[in-house]
C-alpha cells in the first residue's frame, strides 16, 4: 500500500509502554469525530518520517519515545495519509 497522489502525508507513533499498554490521545475538540487517536503530524521542512513521528509523539503526549520499527502500509484519512512507528516508551 501507497500514499494516494496528492493527499499531505502525516507520520506517528503506536506507543507502548513496558507492561504493553497503548498510549492514546484525546484530541482537541474531538477532531475528525475521534474520541482518541494516536499522535501524528506533518512534517516540517527538511524533517525525516522517523523525527517527525518521535517528535508529534513528545509534542502531543509529552512521553518520549523510541521507534522499534515501521508499522507496515499507510492510513488514509480525510486530510492526511499517515505512516505509523511502532514505539517504545522510555518514560
């Protein structure tokens, strides 16, 4: 699976913690009709897919991470086309 031509691209974090718990955010003004999400962004100019993903991560849950590996495939969403990392907590 690819991104579809012409849809911004976004990129995340699946953050788990040492017991496997998922982390999950709230986001503001339930956004998109979600309850929860996980935390993803663009990128800023220049960024890679990786400090993208690590740095939406810190910004919108404040927990800092380290990728494990990519997950497989792309989301599509209504705005972006999203690539998740799997991550691990180092909280």
């Amino acid at each position: 699976m690819t991104p579809r031509p012409g849809k911004a691209k976004a990129y995340g974090g699946v953050v788990l913690d040492e017991s496997g718990q998922v982390l999950l955010r709230a986001p503001t003004g339930n956004f998109g009709g979600y309850s929860w999400t996980f935390a993803k962004g663009r990128p800023d100019v220049g960024e890679s897919d990786e400090a993208t993903a690590l740095r939406e991560v810190r910004e919108e849950t404040g927990v800092e991470a380290v990728i494990v590996r990519p997950l497989a495939g792309w989301f599509f969403g209504e705005f972006t086309d999203t690539r998740f990392f799997l991550m691990r907590c180092v909280c």
